[in-house]
C-alpha cells in the first residue's frame, strides 16, 4: 500500500529548509537540523525529497530564481534610463517597489542565491548581479565620456561597491524579517546608495 504523504508535513519541512538552507547555504545545510526545525524524523524527510539536492530545488525553484533576476535587471536598467537617481526610491520607483517586495516575501529565496547557492546551479547568480551592476555604470560612464573605456580604478571601486551591495542586501534581509523594517532598511539603504553612485558617476563623468 503507498504511503500517504501529509501537505502540512511537507510545507513543514519546505520551511525548514528554507530556513536552514537561507541560514548556512546549500553545501553546509544539514539535513538532521532541517528535520529538528521541521518536528519530523529526519528519516522522514526522504519520504518526500530524494536528497538534500531535490529539497533544495523544492525551496528554490527555477521560476523564482529568474523572476528575481528579471526584476532586478529592470531595477538596474532603470538607473541607466532615468536622471533623478536619489529619487528611484521604493517610494518614487515602481520597478524598485517589485523588487523591494519580492525580496520581502521571498527573503529566505533571496538570502540563498546571494550567498548560499554554492554548489547547485544557481552559484553563478551572485556573480552575475554584481556583474550587471558594474556593467549599467561602465555603460553609462563609456556614454557620458564619448567612448573612452572606463578608468581601472573607476572600474575597480565599482566592483568593491557592487559587491557590498549585494552583501547589504543580504545583511537587511537577514536581521529582519518583519515587511516594514525590512521596507525601512532598504529606504535608508538606497538614499545612500543611489545617491553615492550619482555623485561618482555623474559628477565623474
């Protein structure tokens, strides 16, 4: 006779993962804490995931991989597209707004692909956001100066930049879980941010 799976055991130990998952990355997540988080046997857990590899891909699904891609890309083209920088806020942005909400009732997802993807097919993806990122602000400095290449220290502190980004990023989604303080973090963190990159790339240029 086949066994009965329960929807709320599974939504349990999805949870779980998420948790654990978001909390020490895919390599270092350990599949005994998932089960104490979950109030099941770890035993259990192999009734509905294979392995740790095909509950991993249960959290982090493909479609919510790439949605967060596509909006962060919208996000960054953006910025490339508008003047008043400061102002493309989650308050004065639509595109910042989706973003911002999807990091929100995503957070686990998030804090994964930004720092716990190592080891699956999403490792690439941190990676890839802070290369978008450097990419807009090559762009828009290579337009600004009529196609003379971006300075190597120019080039070099954006990379230092961006890739602080996505650790602030990680770090606001990681002390907070509640929508409004995490709404504010970001709303204190972009004022900085958007104007900081305004004054070196605009000025700069």
């Amino acid at each position: 006779m086949p066994q009965r799976l329960k929807t709320e055991v599974r939504e349990r130990i999805l949870a779980a993962a998420a948790e654990v998952f978001a909390e020490h990355g895919f390599r270092d997540a350990k599949l005994v804490e998932v089960a104490q988080r979950a109030a099941t046997a770890t035993s259990n857990i192999y009734k509905y995931y294979e392995n740790k590899e095909e509950l991993f891909n249960a959290v982090v699904s493909p479609a919510l991989a790439a949605q967060f891609l596509r909006l962060l890309r919208t996000r960054i083209r953006e910025l490339g597209q508008i003047d008043n920088w400061p102002g493309a806020d989650a308050q004065g942005s639509e595109h910042a707004r989706a973003f911002l909400s999807f990091c929100v009732e995503n957070r686990h997802v998030v804090l994964i692909l930004l720092q716990g993807a190592r080891g699956t097919r999403y490792a690439h993806i941190r990676g890839l956001v802070i290369n978008e990122m450097e990419r807009l602000a090559t762009d828009f400095l290579h337009q600004k100066r009529a196609a003379e290449e971006a300075d190597p220290h120019m080039r070099f502190i954006l990379g230092k930049l961006f890739s602080r980004t996505v650790e602030t990023i990680a770090d606001i989604l990681t002390e907070y879980e509640d929508a409004r303080s995490t709404q504010t973090a970001f709303a204190l963190f972009w004022r900085y941010q958007l104007s900081g990159l305004e004054a070196l790339l605009k000025d700069g240029a």
